[in-house]
C-alpha cells in the first residue's frame, strides 16, 4: 500500500488543572441556605467547592489550567486550542480565542465547545477529529467553569453541588496502540430533554420575544431527580459501550474518571458496570464539588499528582451533562506529568 498515510491518533502528553483558592464549606451555606452539613453530604458526597473571587472569569482559569498543562506537556506548538465551559466570559465571541492569546498561542485554531457537563468529552472527540484530519498536531484541550457566576445564591438544590475550576490536557499527534491513545470516543444527545437544566434567559428564545426576563431566569436550574435518573442510565449505558469498543470488561478497568456530578450518581454507575468500591474509582468530589465542563480534566490531573492514576492503568472516562449530553472513551494511561495549582 504505497503512499498511504497513516491516521493519526491523539495522544495525551501533559496535563494542567488549577482551583480558585477560596473554599466555601457546607456550614458556610447553611448560613443563608435551609440546608445542613449532613444533608449536602449525605445526598451529594460534597463537603466543599471552591469560588472565583469577584472579577475572576471563566478565560481566566483556562489560562492558569491552559498554562499548567503546557508546562507539563513540555512546551512544544499548539495547533488548536478547544475550550469546553456552560459560563464563557461573554455571549459572544468565544472565549478559546482569547485564552489562547493569552497563552501566547496567537494564530492558533481556537473555539469553545458547548455541552455543559460533558463538553471535555465533546472536545476530547473534537481535538481527535483535528489530529485525525491533519488540521492539528497538537491540541491544548481544557474544561473551565466559574458556575458561581451563573449559580441562584438562593437555590440550595444547585448552589450546593456545583464549584469552579479548571482543568486541561495538551494532544498531539501519535499511534493508535502507544498509551495515551484516547478512544473511540462516544457521545450521544437527547435534546427532547434540554430543559432539564438550563440558562432560561440571555439566548435568543428569550430575547426573541422583545420581553424582560426575570431576575431567577437568568440561573442556572436543574430538574434534579429527573436529572440524576437520566445520568445514571445514560452514563453507564456509554461507559458500557465505550468498554466494549476497547475489548475491556469492567473487571479489566483499573481506574473509572467519571464526571464528578454526585458522588451517589457515581457509585450507582460503579455498582451498575461492576466495578467496585476503592481505587478504581477515582474521586474529588468531596473537596471540589460538581464543576462541569472542569470535573473529569481535574479530576485526571489531580489523580495523577496523587499517584491513584498511574502508567499502565486501564481507565475508563464518562461524563454525562445537560443537553441531554453524554460522552465515554478508554485511555491506556502513560507516562506523562500532570502539574495542579
Ligand atoms: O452535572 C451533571 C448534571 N447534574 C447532575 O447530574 C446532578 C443530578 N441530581 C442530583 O445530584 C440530585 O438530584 C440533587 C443533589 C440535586 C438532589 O438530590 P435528591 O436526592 O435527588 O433530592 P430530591 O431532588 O429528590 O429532593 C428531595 C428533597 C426535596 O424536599 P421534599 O420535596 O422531599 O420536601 C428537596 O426540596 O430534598 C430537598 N432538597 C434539599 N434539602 C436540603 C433539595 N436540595 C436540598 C438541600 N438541602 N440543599
């Protein structure tokens, strides 16, 4: 077969995650919130998150994560940088475009991608569709979220579960057998369902009608139980799927970095695939909260400083978000550093 070239596979080589420092404990909401230290755990396995200081945005986390992770990555040209967030810093333009200025990357492709909780899978499938395609050699990927800009500080069914951060992934070009090959990545929608969390106000279906909106219709709002039932089955039905594109049985998984939305959400998917309690599922909810389109690159940089994500482990990554949205891949974990901030 002369002259045929083979299809790049994206790699993972460096990781990156940064947190704002302020952490908002349980008893800090039970100040102004009817909700309790006990409840937020029992039901969410949260006891913190962390919270942007006031002028702190959604680009500037992606630079510290972004940054971070090249840095780990060793330096080297970026391509494409691809920006998966619910709370860009504006309506418009894109925030990737200016992130990746600041990151020095002027010129580069750059482009945020949209599907709340699961935009770092959507983005995974992105950056390996442009290495695949030859647009990029290398993708700086990040996940970043300041949901309390978006948050109804009077709600306590979402106030208490979500956080901000940011994490990141540089990609590049490489073969479908070496560790760090990410895939297949799956993904799926149910858009019959797109009002089970949502912004009501700020988009055109509101501003079409000529009419102010409420104050409250400018928050985030979550149906939860409908919610929570919908992420258990699509998630595991997913991670299922993406378990055996790969040929792995659950039993073979050795790390499972799934989006970190309820620590219960997350066990009954475990206890649904067979795998079961300990290191194989990693987790950092307890400490960080549910941060969205952040929750899985975080979660993987923070796992590998921690020495629970090692090289070798057969992992195994989920997400399931509004939209509906869901998304799954497998990654044979290499040998590549993370660096957290
Ligand atoms: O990130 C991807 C998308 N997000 C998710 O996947 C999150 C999905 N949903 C959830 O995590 C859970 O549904 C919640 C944590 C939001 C709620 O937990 P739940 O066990 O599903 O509770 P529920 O919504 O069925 O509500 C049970 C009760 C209700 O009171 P009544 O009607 O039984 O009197 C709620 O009003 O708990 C009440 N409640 C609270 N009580 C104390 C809701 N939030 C709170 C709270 N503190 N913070």
């Amino acid at each position: 077969m002369t002259g045929d070239r083979y299809t790049p596979t994206c790699v993972i080589s460096g990781l990156g995650a940064w947190l704002p420092p302020r952490v908002v404990t349980n008893d800090e909401l039970t100040a102004h919130l009817d909700t309790s230290d006990s409840w937020i755990r029992e039901r969410t396995g949260i006891a913190a998150r962390r919270r942007s200081a006031p002028g702190v945005s959604t680009g500037d986390l992606a630079v510290a994560a972004g940054e971070l992770a090249l840095k780990a990555a060793g330096g080297g040209p970026v391509d494409a940088v691809v920006l998966g967030t619910t709370t860009p810093d504006r309506l418009c333009p894109g925030t990737a475009p200016e992130v990746a200025s600041r990151l020095g990357l002027t010129g580069a492709a750059a482009f945020d991608v949209s599907a709340v909780c699961t935009s770092f899978l959507y983005g995974l499938a992105t950056a390996a569709g442009l290495i695949a395609t030859g647009t990029a050699e290398s993708v700086l990927l990040i996940g970043a979220e300041t949901y309390s800009t978006i948050l109804d500080p009077d709600d306590r069914t979402t106030s208490v579960i979500f956080g901000d951060g940011a994490g990141a992934m540089v990609l590049r070009a490489g073969r479908p057998m070496e560790p760090g090959a990410v895939g297949p990545v799956l993904l799926g929608s149910d858009g019959s369902q797109s009002d089970l969390i949502q912004i009501p106000a700020g988009g055109s279906r509101q501003r079409s009608t000529g009419a102010a909106a409420p104050r409250q219709d400018h928050y985030f709002r979550m149906n939860g139980s409908d919610t929570y039932r919908n992420a258990v089955l699509r998630t595991t039905a997913v991670a299922q799927a993406a378990l055996e594109r790969r040929g792995w049985s659950p039993d073979q998984v050795d790390r499972f970095a799934a989006h970190q939305a309820n620590a219960r959400i997350v066990d009954a998917v475990c206890d649904r695939l067979g795998i079961p309690p300990g290191e194989q599922r990693l987790s950092n909810i307890e400490r960080v909260g549910n941060t969205a389109a952040a929750s899985v690159p975080l979660l993987l940089a923070e796992s590998v400083v921690e020495g629970r994500l090692r090289p070798g482990d057969r992992t195994l990554l989920a997400a399931f978000g509004g939209g509906l949205t869901w998304g799954a891949t497998t990654v044979l974990w290499p040998d590549v550093p993370a660096l957290t901030g």
